[in-house]
C-alpha cells in the first residue's frame, strides 16, 4: 500500500490534468470501467493492448491460412447473463477472480451482462465460466 503511494507521489501530473486526474482517483473500478468503455464508443479506440498479427505460413500455405490464424480469437472475455440460485458464492467467486471490492463484485452479479473479466486466454476464461457455471450462474465465454 506505501508502495503504491509511493509510485503515485513520483509521477508528476501536469497542471493542465490535475482536476482530471484527482477526479479518476476517487472512481471505483467499476465506475472506471464504464468511464473506458464510454471513452472507446465516444473516440472510436480500443483501450485493449494490441496484439501483434502472426506471422504469414511459410510455404504453401498462402493467403488462406494467414487469414484462418488471424481470424481465430485469442481474448476473451467472461460476462455473467444470470446470477443464478446462489447469487451470494457467485459474488464471492467474482470478488476473488477479479480482485474487486465486493459491492463492485455484487453490481456485476446483480445487474446482467456483466463483463466478469476482459482479455482472458481461452484456458483461462473456461475455467472461469466452468467454476460460476457450477454455481448455477448463466456466464458465456466472448
């Protein structure tokens, strides 16, 4: 936690930000997510990191097997459509998974679809959903 102060009093904010700034600081994760995804519709841009295309097949394989790698998605993202019958382990799973506070956990829950978590290797985003599933809980892998 001192570290994390630490880092904020190093980064030197230029004037012209500074209310910007003070004013993201006092948002809630989920608050800040909603700011990113209003920002992307608003600006036409993916806060995403780019992922690098691979490279073309050597030999053979030609403009159609570059376009089958391309086309195949490598992030996914978890979102919940229905809490299900035991609403109060599903929050606990979300709280854990996500590392959110548990009324930010709860509002994802309680208020479907809601993004779970953003950018998950496929491994990873199945045995997510596998585990809400098990919960009774209605997650789709996107």
């Amino acid at each position: 936690m001192a570290e994390e102060q630490e880092n904020q009093q190093q980064v030197e904010v230029p004037e012209k930000f500074q209310d910007i700034v003070e004013r993201i600081e006092q948002m809630s994760v989920l608050e800040l997510s909603e700011l990113v995804k209003v920002l992307e519709d608003r600006l036409g841009v993916s806060a995403a990191a780019p992922v690098a295309a691979a490279p073309a097949a050597a030999g053979g394989g030609g403009d159609e097997a570059a376009g089958e790698e391309e086309a195949e998605q490598t992030s996914f993202d978890v979102v919940i459509n229905d809490g299900g019958s035991s609403k109060i382990q599903v929050v606990k799973t979300v709280k854990s998974e996500t590392g959110l506070g548990l009324k930010e956990a709860k509002e994802i829950v309680d208020n479907p679809p809601g993004t779970i978590k953003e950018g998950m290797d496929k491994e990873s985003a199945q045995e997510l959903v596998n585990q809400i599933q098990e919960l009774g809980a209605d997650v789709e892998m996107k």
